[in-house]
C-alpha cells in the first residue's frame, strides 16, 4: 500500500500486534509523513524506543494516552490519516473479574475514537476483533461484538466525510503477549503443560497474518466490513505435543468464559458473509455502496445461508510437525524438541 506523506497512528502500538505493525510499516514505507504509537504505559514506549531509534527512524513518534480519554484521544488524532485501533483489555479471566474496566476500554474507548476520527481529518479506520467477539461467551467477547458494531455502524453517521471504518476479525496470534504457545515453552521447563480441554480447538494466525489482514482492510475497505482471514486450526494437545512431547499433558479443568471451538463466522452471520478468496467479509446491513459493484468488485461468492467458520469444523489444520517449524519460525528461532 502507498502510504507516501501519509501519517498513521496506532493505538496499543507498544502490543504484540502494534509493534509487529510498526516494523512493517516502517520497512515498506519509510516515505510516511508519521507513526505515531499511541498508549498508556511510558515504560513500554520508552523500551520501544530503543528497538525503533529515533535517528534511524525519524517518522516514529510516542504519544502517552488511554482510549479512554476523548480529549487524549482528539488531541493525538490531529494531523492523521490512518488510524489503527489496536489497543483492548484481552486477557479472558481479568475481564470477567474485572468487567466494566474492560467494557469501558473495549467499548468506550472504541466511541471515543470514532468521535474524535469522525471530528478530526482522519480518512480511514481499521479496528482489531477477535474470533471470540462471534457468539460471545464471555465479557472480552461481548465488548468486543460491541466494539465492532459501533465501527461498523460508525460508516452511518459520517454525512459527506469520506471516513471508512471497518473491522478485521482473527483467531489466536502465535507468540502474541500472553497466548498458549509462550505460556507452555515456560511451562515446559516444569516438565507438565496444563490442559483445560483435551478436545479444545483454535484458530492459527501468525503476527505478519495479522499484519496482513489489516493492511489489506486498510487499503481496500469500502466501508462497514468484517473482514476474516481463512487461516488453520490447532488442536491444543496437538500444540501440546509440538512443544514438550516428554511433558505429563495435565487436565485442569476449563477455565470461566472460555469455549471448546472458536467462532469466526456464525450461521446467523452467513446472509451477510462473501468468500472473497483469500478471505472472508462480513457485510453491514445498510451501506452507502452499491452491494453488485461490491460482488463485481471483488469476484465476491455468498457463503451458504448456515454456513458457519468454527475451529473446531475447519477444512485446514497445522500439524504436530508444522506447528514445530511455525513456532521456530515465528516465535522462538531458539526453539528444539
Ligand atoms: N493476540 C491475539 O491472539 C489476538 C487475537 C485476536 C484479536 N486480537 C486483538 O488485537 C488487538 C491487539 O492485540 P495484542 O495481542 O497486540 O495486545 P497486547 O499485546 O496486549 O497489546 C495491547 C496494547 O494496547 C494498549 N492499551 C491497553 N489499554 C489501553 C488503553 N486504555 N488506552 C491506550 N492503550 C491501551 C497496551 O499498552 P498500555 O498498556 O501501555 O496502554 C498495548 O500497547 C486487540 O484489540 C485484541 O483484542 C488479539
């Protein structure tokens, strides 16, 4: 994507998937006009600043602020183009125990940013979702429904502002602050890897999948899209065995809010889903675009009316073996059996 004098900001860009975005950008278009990381924590941002040096990359800026904060939020908005909302409250248990914490930074803070895209020269928005925002079971999946509804209906509201909002939806990032894969490579070490369900499944996507994905939505979007990536599934105890086979694989138990198969597309989405190749997009159900410029657009297929794109019912799977190369490749280029 040409993103030639173009300023870009990214909230939660000091996460796994902000910094992975940040060093894409950067090599591929390092004739962008700014990038500015916009979150909470100066610790983060200052160890950031030391893998991005500042006299090498020059476009790179640091912006302390919390989604939460209209004003915050306006403020660092002005000037920018492109924004990429990545910042959430993620972790499944802290939100359950923790729930309006949660729904006051996934929910409110994803109206904060529309507000203010909406009042500043932003021209496009992509928001980060997540397979468990379909058919939510729990608090950080509802917010996150929540989150994409707003974006999605954000495309009503915008008058003669050619703003497009639109969402990208995936499953588990390897390697990704506090997922599955780093979690057994420490417990490894301990020689048990605790197992919630033997049977559970999950959907795979790598950090440049995810990059991927959201410059695609970034360049392509024509407004109010979900746009789902068509990635692999895993079997937790075939992770298990990638990572320590020589390991007691113990059964603890399921944890609250969590679910044996992920969802990416319900039945009840599939009126509203297209295949388009590579990937999957759900459609809102107003827009401002013509839906037959769109199909031709595209080369977009209607999904079967009860189709359905579920972990656990997956066409494509990785293997004990590919999950090993994928961990090396991806996560830790240490890693042995
Ligand atoms: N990782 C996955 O497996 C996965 C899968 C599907 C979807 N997603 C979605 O992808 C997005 C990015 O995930 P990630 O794995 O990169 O998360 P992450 O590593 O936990 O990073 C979260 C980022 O958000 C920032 N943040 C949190 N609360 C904030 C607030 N109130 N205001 C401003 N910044 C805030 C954090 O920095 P501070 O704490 O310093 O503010 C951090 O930069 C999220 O929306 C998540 O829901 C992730």
């Amino acid at each position: 994507m040409d993103l030639k004098d173009k300023s870009i900001l990214i909230t939660g860009g000091t996460g796994s998937l902000g910094k992975a975005l940040t060093k894409h950008i950067l090599n591929y278009n390092s004739d962008i006009k700014r990038l500015v990381i916009f979150s909470r924590d100066e610790q983060k941002q200052f160890a950031m600043a030391q893998d991005f040096p500042a006299d090498k990359f020059p476009q790179l800026r640091f912006f302390i602020g919390d989604v939460r904060d209209e004003a915050r939020v306006k403020r660092a908005l002005k000037g920018i183009d492109y924004v990429i909302h990545a910042a959430a409250m993620k972790h499944v248990p802290i939100a359950e125990y923790n729930p309006m914490e949660c729904v006051k930074t996934n929910i409110m803070g994803a109206e904060n940013i529309i507000n203010a895209c909406l009042e500043t020269d932003v021209e496009r928005v992509v928001a980060l979702s997540t397979d468990k925002a379909a058919a939510p079971i729990n608090l950080y999946g509802a917010t996150k429904l929540a989150s994409d509804k707003l974006f999605v209906a954000a495309n009503n509201i915008t008058g003669w502002n050619p703003i497009k909002f639109s969402v990208v939806r995936y499953g588990n990032v390897m390697g990704s602050n506090g997922s599955v894969i780093p979690f057994f490579l420490k417990k490894k070490k301990e020689g048990v890897l605790p197992i919630t369900e033997p049977t559970m499944t999950r959907f795979n996507i790598s950090l440049q999948g995810g990059v991927d994905m959201v410059m695609h939505a970034l360049e392509h979007a024509w407004g109010g899209e979900i746009f789902v990536p068509k990635i692999p599934s895993y079997k937790i105890m075939d992770i298990a065995e990638a990572i320590g086979p020589e390991c007691e694989k113990a059964v603890v138990g399921i944890r609250p809010g969590e679910k044996i198969h992920e969802e990416m597309i319900t039945d009840s989405d599939s009126y509203y889903t297209y295949d388009l190749g590579k990937y999957y997009t759900i459609l809102p159900s107003t827009h401002k675009w013509k839906l037959e410029d769109f199909i031709e657009k595209f080369n977009a297929k209607k999904v079967k009316p009860g189709f359905q794109y579920n972990s656990g019912q997956n066409e494509e799977w990785d293997s004990v073996e590919n999950l090993r190369d994928l961990i090396k490749e991806h996560v830790d280029p240490t890693f042995e059996v």
